[in-house]
C-alpha cells in the first residue's frame, strides 16, 4: 500500500511540474496544490494558494518558452523530492532586471508534502545567483559597514 501511495504521490508531483512550467497552465496550482499550501523558499516564503498564484505570475510572465525536466524524483511516504533543470527566455522585467531575451537555465531542489493527493508543503533551494548572474546583474562586494 505505501508504495502504491509514493508512485502516486510521484505522480502528482511530475503533474505538477508539467502543468506549472511544460503547459504553463496556472489552473495546475488549483487542481494540485492545498488552498493553504505553504512554501518554503531558499529567500522567501508563501502562504496560502493565493499568494502562490500571485509569486508565479510574476515569473511567468518574466520567462516565456520554460521546459522544465525532472533530473530526478525519490518518494518516502508523504514526501517527494526532486531535482529539475529549467530552461526559459526572459522575456518581461523581474527584480527590476529589464528583458534581454536571454535564454537561462536555473537549477531546483524541492521537497514536497503531500495530503491526500495534492501539494500541502514545498521546501525548494534554487540556485537564485547563477539566475541573477544569466540575467546580467554584476555582483560585487558590498558596502563595508561602518560602526
């Protein structure tokens, strides 16, 4: 019985993936995420589907032509976790980083808590400066403090 739960809990999840990212379908959030679903992000946090809907207009609106590819997928009872490369064009402003047109590649590890067939809980660590850096930000040291 928990395997049948965890290959379709894996299910759920590849859905997931697909429907946000492959279809851009911002009705996959609806159909399979909780209406309180929390996320918990490597410099941010969500709670509450709304939310979540608001944060991923705002990048998909900044990327256009995403795919998105499960490297890797491991379930344990009610946890997924998975390992994604996704390709996308920025194609509208994000953090204030006007569009080049440049085609970026972000990497993702995400943890996900399932109930009862959807998406209660997500735990992700994105590599946000490799992003940052595609998109053309320049990094430098900062500011030294001053007591």
């Amino acid at each position: 019985a928990q395997a049948a739960v965890e290959a379709e809990n894996k299910a759920v999840v590849q859905r997931y993936w697909d429907g946000k990212w492959n279809e851009r379908r911002p009705e996959t959030l609806d159909e399979l995420q909780t209406p309180d679903v929390v996320y918990h992000g490597t410099s941010w946090s969500m709670n509450g589907i709304e939310e979540y809907k608001q944060v991923y207009n705002v990048f998909r609106s900044a990327f256009r032509d995403s795919q998105l590819e499960v490297e890797e997928m491991i379930a344990e009872g009610d946890r997924v976790m998975t390992r994604v490369t996704m390709h996308a064009v920025h194609e509208g402003e994000f953090e204030g980083i006007p569009p080049k047109g440049r085609e970026v590649t972000l990497h993702a590890f995400t943890v996900f808590r399932l109930v009862d067939g959807k998406i209660a809980e997500e735990w992700e660590i994105v590599d946000e400066l490799g992003l940052m850096e595609q998109l053309g930000m320049e990094l430098g040291p900062g500011e030294p403090e001053v007591d």
